[in-house]
C-alpha cells in the first residue's frame, strides 16, 4: 500500500487539503472522500497543500479534474501551493496550469481567495 496521508483544515472560509506521500489510484479514494466532504458542507473554496506531496499518477490528477466544474459552478475554486518541482512538472505537461492557479505560498493562494471576495 502506498505512503499517502491527507488532511483537511480550515482557513478562515477556506479549506485547505494538505497531501502527503504517494498520490496513486490505491490513494485517489481518499482525496475524493474529503472532496465530497466538502461538497456535502457546501465548502466550494479550496487550496491543496503540496509540500509533501512526493508523487502523483493520472488517477491523482483525474480527482482534481472531477471537482472543479463543480467547486467552480458554486462560485468556488481549486487552487494549489507548495508544490516540489518534480510534481508540478507533471501538471506542467498535462496543460493544468492553464487550468488552475498555481502559488508557491499557501498564503499567497489563500490571500487570491480573500481578493476575490
């Protein structure tokens, strides 16, 4: 079984979901249970934590891909931070970050969410 933890915590009226580990299709079930978390507390602004993210597979990034229509529908986001080289090279050659916003800081993505009121 692979190395993965999440967690989810809220930031003021944002919540924030920090990854750790091995983000795989073993693991993927778990970021999805918190998303549908999140979507049954009609939280809809959220910033994932990457910094201790070491991998992630297609099936990683297809959880992502399967709740930002619906975060976005609801006048929310997806923003990530904190991301190691390695893992945003992924999303870099997947096109994601014409997609999603990227922030070195999770304040940083945090503040973008407080400007956007």
């Amino acid at each position: 079984m692979a190395d993965f933890n999440v967690n989810l915590r809220g930031v003021g009226s944002v919540s924030v979901i920090d990854v750790k580990g091995y983000l795989d299709a073993h693991t993927a079930p778990e970021l999805e249970n918190i998303f549908n978390k999140l979507l049954d507390e009609r939280q809809f602004r959220v910033v994932v934590n990457f910094n201790e993210l070491k991998y992630i597979s297609s099936a990683g990034l297809g959880v992502f891909m399967a709740y930002v229509e619906t975060m976005r529908e609801n006048s929310g986001d997806i923003k990530f931070s904190n991301m190691k080289e390695n893992v945003y090279n992924i999303f870099d050659l997947l096109g994601f970050p014409i997609l999603y916003e990227f922030f070195k800081e999770e304040k940083e993505a945090l503040q973008k969410f407080d400007s956007q009121g």
